[in-house]
C-alpha cells in the first residue's frame, strides 16, 4: 500500500468517526455510500483503488457537508 492510499484510508476513518461521534442520524448511510469499495474474494475485487477511496471519501465529505448545511 502506497502513502497516497494509507492517507486516504486514514482520512476515511476520520470522517467516518466524525459521523459516528457527531451526526450519528447519517450512520445508516454509511453502508450505502460503501457501494465505491472493492468487494469479494477475487484479486481484482480486492485490489485497493485509490480512485474508487477518494471517490468515497468525498461522498461521505459531501454527505457531511450537506446535512451542516441543513441543520
């Protein structure tokens, strides 16, 4: 695993824990924002691809982003 790819995990797992932590009514749209992650037991489904995290990360930026907005 590449830094850009460890940077983007860690990332994740902050935003991740935010929502947890402080908007706990967005935790049910965690799963389905997921949909971007590799999935299976195959070498190609398994592979981590940085496109597909960052494309999550700002999902769950976004999700944030917007329910601040509203609230």
């Amino acid at each position: 695993m590449n830094d850009t790819t460890r940077q983007i995990l860690t990332d994740i797992s902050k935003v991740t824990s935010d929502i947890e932590a402080n908007y706990p009514e967005l935790q049910k749209y965690l799963s389905e924002t997921q949909s971007t992650l590799p999935k299976g037991n195959n070498q190609s489904a398994t592979t981590i691809n940085e496109k597909e995290l960052n494309s999550y990360l700002e999902e769950l930026k976004k999700m944030v982003s917007e329910y601040k907005d509203k609230h």
